[in-house]
C-alpha cells in the first residue's frame, strides 16, 4: 500500500472514531435527560400520592363536621321560625293598641278649665311642667314673700334688721335678725319613660260615695273578677289619690285588652248602678332629671328669731316692721313663721303673676 493511500485510510479511521465520541457524548447527555426525567415523575407521582391520603385525612375528619352542619342548620330554621311567630304576635298587639289609642272614649274623663292663655300652633304638642318645690323650715325662722321683686331685694342687702317689739304683746325691746335669700333646685330638663300596660285598666268617672277606699276598692275587684262581667282574677288594684282613678291589674293576659274594648261599663255599687270609663293605663318613669340652682325673686328667709313672743304676735310684730317703708320693706304678700323648736314644712310653686 502506497503512504498516499495509507494515509487516505488513516484520515478515514480518525473520522469514524471522532463521530463515534460524538455518539457517546450525545448518548451520555440522553441518558442523563432521561434519569431527571425520571426522577421528576418519581417526585411527582409521591406528591400526589400524599395529597391523595392528605384529601382521604380530611375527608375523614369533615365527614363528622357535616351532620354537625345539618343539625345547626335544622335548629337555626327552628329558631326563625319561632322569630317570625314572635314578630307576628308582636305587630298584632301593636295594632291593637295603636287602635285603642286612636279612639276617642280610650280617654279618662277630667273637667278641664280654660283659663284665657293661649300658645303659637308649633307649641300644642310641648309638655309643660309647673314646677312645686318642698323645703323645710327650721323653728326661729320666717318666710316673707313681697309682692314687689324689688323690696325683697333691698331687704336683703340690709341683711340685719331690728324689729321692735309690740309693748302691748308683753315684751319691750328689739329682736335682730338676719335676711338671708331663699335658693331652691328647679328641674331644667326632664325626660319620661312611658309604658302602656297590657294588664291594666284605669277606671274613671267613679261617683263620689260615701265609702271608704277599701270598700270601694273591694266592690271593684269582686264585679270586675267575674267572667260573666268580662273580666278575670284581680292581682292588684289601686286607688290614684290624685286624680280619683283606680288602676286594676289582672292575672291573665288579654282580659284588660276586651274591657277596652267596650270603653265604658255600668257597674253596680251599693243600691245604684254607675256608668264608669274604662282605658288603658300609660305608667311612667323619671329616666333623666336635670335641675339649675334658682334664687326667689320675691320671698327672704328671716333667721335667729328668738322665743320670746306668742306665734301670732311675733308674727304681727315681723309683718309690721317690714311693710314699712322708712325700714327699707314693702307690701307683704305672705308670712309663714315657725317658732324655736318647730319645724314646717315650706311649699313653692311658680309665680303665674
């Protein structure tokens, strides 16, 4: 073989084994693809193989929770539907008394006096509230209301005043006392809780008899306890001694309600039969009360009057020397004294003049 051709050979055999390390190198990389290959679906099917027993787990554990879920469910509905029989009952007796509001003989009766004062039209529904103030009045002192504002003012700048004695009442002399102002506590804002019962009834246009309030409170209960009468079981009854009206609660709830309803009954007391006004009863409660220090413009508190004239004639002697001009008084419109060692009891009420 000529060295051309032997090397024509060589060159050949260097090609054939350069394209066989090609092989193997891409062999090499295939085969290493493959393993990650491999182990990613290795990886991938123990992933899903927890989250499988994982959703069995909670499966398992949520399967008790469902019938938990149903129950709740049920008493839930149990509970709405009770709710809803409860809103019904609520807005029938609502009406109902609505109405009962509305009609006219659902009004106890009381004479009303119309005294000439008049108001603007945006003030008919406002409360007016007259104030009547109690205070103690302790003994050795007075209580002299002018009927001018301004004598009482100068008697209390004075402040000491020396009241001569009466020679014809015993005693001779001057007595010192001391003019002091009269501060009372007088309600600024008040607000009223009011509640209508559905229990009660108030009963009005009760004759003027000559019983006593047990008696009269007795003959109530025993017409109004009697079914044949409309009524019930009496628990409670009450005379108002303001107004006159007597209040009956009963036992059983909507015996008040059919009383109402009939406005007014004839009801025998005694030899007679009377006609009374029956209508339900609103009681209420003082929930906020606000009160403003105040000072009488007409009335002084005379302190340190010492015991040694009859009542009458110290309090001739007080109303004498302070009517007088020249001692700084005026027209005396009232005079309450109490001797040392009494004690009165003083009432205010709002000056209208």
């Amino acid at each position: 073989m000529t060295p051309e051709r032997l090397q024509q050979e060589i060159e050949k055999y260097k090609e054939r084994c350069q394209a066989l390390e090609q092989d193997q190198l891409e062999l090499g990389m295939a085969k290493e693809a493959a393993e990650q290959k491999r182990q990613g679906v290795q990886r991938e099917a123990e992933h899903l193989r927890g989250k499988l027993e994982k959703d069995k787990s909670l499966s398992r554990e949520l399967e008790p929770s469902y019938q938990e879920l149903c129950l709740a469910k049920a008493e839930r509905d149990k509970l709405l539907q009770e709710k809803q029989k409860l809103e019904k009952e609520l807005e029938e007796r609502r009406v109902a008394w609505e109405e009962q509001a509305k009609a006219p003989p659902c009004l106890p009766d009381r004479e009303m006096l119309f005294k000439g004062h008049v108001t603007e039209a945006e003030d008919v529904n406002a409360l007016v509230v007259a104030p009547r103030i109690q205070r103690a009045l302790p003994g050795g002192s007075a209580l002299l209301t002018f009927e001018e504002p301004e004598v009482a003012q100068r008697i209390l700048e004075m402040k000491q005043h020396e009241v001569k004695l009466d020679e014809s009442a015993g005693c001779e002399g001057r007595v010192r006392v001391q003019a002091e102002p009269v501060e009372l506590l007088l309600p600024s804002a008040l607000e009223i809780e009011l509640k209508l019962s559905d229990r009660c009834i108030l009963l009005s246009s009760l004759p003027c008899l000559d019983l006593s309030e047990e008696q009269l409170l007795d003959k109530l209960e025993l017409f109004f306890s009697k079914k044949k009468n409309g009524g019930g079981e009496v628990e409670q009854r009450e005379l108002l001694s303001d107004s006159g009206h007597v209040v009956l609660t009963f036992v059983q709830d909507g015996v008040a309600e059919q009383l109402m309803k009939k406005g007014r009954i004839q009801v025998p007391i005694g030899k007679q039969t009377y006609e009374l006004k029956v209508t339900p009863y609103m009681s209420g409660q003082i929930t906020d009360l606000q009160v403003r220090p105040s000072v009488c413009a007409k009335t002084v508190l005379l302190s340190g009057i010492p015991d040694i004239l009859e009542e009458e004639a110290m309090r001739d002697a007080l109303e004498i020397h302070f009517q007088k001009p020249s001692r700084g008084g005026g027209e005396v419109d009232a005079l309450g004294y109490v001797p040392v060692g009494g004690q009165a009891l003083a009432v205010f009420e709002e000056d209208t003049d």
